[in-house]
C-alpha cells in the first residue's frame, strides 16, 4: 500500500473516530441529563490519547483487511 493511501486512510480514520466519540459524550450527556459538555484539560489529554489509539488500531484494521 502506497504511502499516500495510507495517510488518507490515517485521517479519514481519524474523523471517524473524532466522529463517533463526540456522538458517545453526546448521548451519555443526554441520558444523565447533564448540565454542560465541559470537560477538563486532564481529561481533553486522555481524550486525545484514546483518539490517537482508536485512530491507530482503526488504520492497521482496514490495511490489515484491504486486498
């Protein structure tokens, strides 16, 4: 795999995942019925520590499976 394809695989991962994990704060706001979506710069870190790993395992999944 050409390593252009496997930056634009990188980033169209990436918004996925960025994606996805804002519906999830999303949806867990509205079930508890939570006052604000702030969260605090420790946490915004470990955020984006677990965006990077998703990210990540998400683009070895796809190349892994590509034929």
């Amino acid at each position: 795999m050409e390593k252009k394809q496997v930056q634009e695989i990188r980033e169209l991962c990436r918004q996925h995942v960025e994606s996805q994990l804002d519906l999830h704060f999303c949806s867990i706001a509205e079930d508890f019925d939570v006052e604000s979506g702030d969260i605090t710069p420790e946490q915004a870190l470990r955020l984006d520590e677990i965006v990077d790993l998703l990210s990540e395992l998400s683009v070895e999944f796809v190349i892994q499976n590509t034929k």
